[in-house]
C-alpha cells in the first residue's frame, strides 16, 4: 500500500507511523484513519514539491471569438476563455507543451501541469487569444495546417458551412464525385434558405443526431465525403461545389486562417510557440507512406521557413482515430519530438511523447470548465 512512503518528509513519516500504530493490528484498517493517511500523505507531497503522480493535461481548442453559428463546435468565447485561464492559473502549473512534455520524460514535471494548444492556426488566435494569454501568463502552442497560411480561403470546413448553412439561394440538385462513384443531394424546399429560418437553425451542430434541413444534411455528408480526400482531390471538389452555389474562393474575415507575420509573431516570444498540423489538413491513415511523409515534413519546412528555427511539435489532423503507425514513424524521422492526438486521456510516462493525449474543450463556462478538468485530472471521467 505504501510504496510511495519513501519519497514523503521525516516529519510526515513519524506522523504517519504513529497514525499507523493507533489503527487496529488486525488488518482491518478504518476508513477514518484511511483517509487521515491520505490527507497526511498529499499534505507531505504539496509541502515537498513533490508529483507523485507525473501526468500531465494538454488541453484542445481552435478558436477563440463569437461567432454567429458554430456548426462543428470550434469557438470558444473570448468572455469563457479567460475564465478558463483563470481557472487553470489558479488549480495548475500551465507550461509550454514543448517543455512540459521533455520535463515528464525527465521526470522534473511541476505538479499540476497543463499545456494549451490550438489546432489549425486561426488568426483569432493572435487577435484575440494571445493578449489573453497574456494577461493570464498562460504559454500555448499553436498548431498550424500550412496550405492555408496567407490564403484568401476559408478552411475547407469554414468554406462548406458557408456554403450550405447561410441564408441564400442555391440550385436544388447537387452531384459530386466520390470514391464510389457519384453521389447526389436533393435540398428540396431548403434550396431557398431565408434569414429567419437561419435564425432558428443557427445553434445546431453536427454532434446532433437529426438535421433540421436538407442542407443540414448535405452539409454534414459533404464534410465527410471531403474528410477522406486527399488534399488535391479535396480542391477539385471545393471548386465544383463553389461553380454550383455561385460562389466565391475569398472567405470572411472572421474566419481567416494566420498569416506568415502573425506565424513570425506568435514563435518569436517564449508565452507561445507554433506546430505544424499537417500541409493540407488530411487523415494521415488513408494516404500512402510517401504522402504522409510530405504531409508532415512539408508543414514543418514550411513553417520553419518563416520562424527560422525548428519545429519540433506537430498534431495529427482529425485527432483520435485519423493517424496510424506509418503516421508516427513519419513523425519521428521528420524530427518531431512531441506530437498530439485527440484521444482523451492525461499524458504520462507511459504513452509516447508522438501519441501525446488530449482533451477538446468547448464552449463552456466556468462551473463546467473547472469541473471537467477536475474530473480529468483525477480520472472519473
Ligand atoms: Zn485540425
């Protein structure tokens, strides 16, 4: 039971073995006395400095800003995030993930250790984020999908919700190729799509299991469909859907990816540092060895390319499921020492620092917020 005893101070150690005495000889420790070593024992670690359990929490988001719909759950306000950094500046040690996750594998992790990272490289993201972390002293690392860098597009899952899920007008029959073979979407009465209608559809997501409309719908099989191209076939198809809704290429302003200077910005002080998230925002696991390779040594030469120095974090795109072993071999020989997953877990000496856990953040406030990272940092999730 108390392997770890060792480790505690010599006072707590006499404290415990008089506490130890008291209790009955048969075996049957009482629950009291139980949780009075308990309380003890945590009480010797906080005093000691010591983490008697290294493991550490790194946290996902994207986005930070209000925005009108948020059909695939990216935003988090800018109101709910600085709660959530007050929250974790006061309950944890926030760290760099680069430094948090060598410090584990050295074995010196501070106690209560959380990392933040954001996926796919908003521009919100130093607009509105960073002067947040700022004020709150918390460090992040910005993981960036580089085909869009300086783009005039939309990522590719912005471009389709605006496509789909705006008011407007658009032609009533869609057909698009798939790798089996053409696939059709009638949007029946919903090809026209007034504000009003918006206004009452704009708080679903895709995480709801029925669609309010056909384009809904569409939406969301246009998005899978999308999901397992590879990044040329991908433009292929936005350029067929944007000639079918009359669309144009340029996005909004609101939802633009990071430009080269604010790349150059958040990597050149210590509060942040940026990643690669992949060229072109791909699941790893369907593309051949030699895609994957470009895929995750292109995003690293490319930022490396504007910060001047070495990338040494990158995120699978789509997280959890959309990587396998050829993807973190590619990672190791491109020279990466930290890469994250979506698989919600806190990262310990067990896992590979290229299989590092994460867990999403949403939109919540800050009641919930602080009681999902409790909940996760003691593992009753
Ligand atoms: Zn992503």
């Amino acid at each position: 039971m108390l392997h770890w005893a060792r480790h505690i101070t010599r006072g707590a150690r006499q404290r415990l073995d008089a506490l130890l005495a008291s209790s009955s000889t048969d075996g049957e420790m009482q629950w009291g006395v139980m949780s009075r070593v308990g309380a003890l024992l945590e009480g010797a670690r906080a005093a000691a400095g010591w983490n008697h359990r290294p493991q550490l929490l790194v946290l996902c988001y994207h986005r930070v800003c209000d925005v009108e719909n948020d059909p695939n759950r990216l935003s988090v306000s800018p109101e709910r995030f600085a709660a959530h950094l007050e929250c974790l500046r006061g309950r944890f040690t926030p760290l760099l993930l680069s430094e948090s996750v060598a410090r584990l594998a050295r074995g010196d992790l501070p106690p209560r250790a959380v990392a933040l990272t954001f996926d796919d490289g908003y521009a919100d993201n130093v607009a509105v984020a960073y002067p947040l972390l700022q004020r709150h002293a918390v460090p992040a690392t910005i993981f960036v999908a580089t085909h869009w860098i300086d783009s005039a597009e939309e990522f590719y899952w912005d471009e389709v919700e605006r496509i789909f899920l705006r008011p407007g007008t658009l032609p009533r029959h869609l057909t698009l190729d798939s790798p089996t073979g053409p696939r059709s979407w009638d949007l029946g009465h919903a090809a026209v799509y007034s504000a009003a209608e918006w206004r009452t559809d704009r708080d679903w997501n895709v995480q709801r299991h029925s669609a309010p409309t056909p384009r809904h719908r569409a939406f969301s099989e246009v998005m899978a469909l999308l999901s397992v191209l590879d990044g040329k076939r991908r433009g292929e198809t936005l350029r067929r859907l944007r000639e079918w809704a009359g669309v144009a290429p340029t996005g909004r302003e609101t939802h633009r990816p990071l430009r080269r200077g604010e790349i150059a910005a958040l990597a050149g002080d210590g509060l942040t540092e940026v990643g690669a998230h992949s060229v072109s925002h791909v699941r790893l696991a369907a593309l051949s060895a030699a895609d994957q390779a470009a895929e995750v040594a292109g995003s690293k030469a490319a930022i490396e390319a504007i910060i001047g120095r070495p990338v040494t974090s990158f995120a699978y795109p789509f997280g959890g499921m959309a990587y396998d072993n050829g993807a973190v071999e590619a990672v190791r020989a491109a020279g990466y020492r930290v890469a994250c997953t979506t698989t919600p877990a806190l990262a310990t000496r067990r896992n590979s620092p290229l299989k590092t856990p994460r867990f999403l953040v949403r939109d919540w406030e800050a009641g919930e917020f602080a009681q999902r990272v409790e909940q996760w940092w003691e593992r009753r999730w």
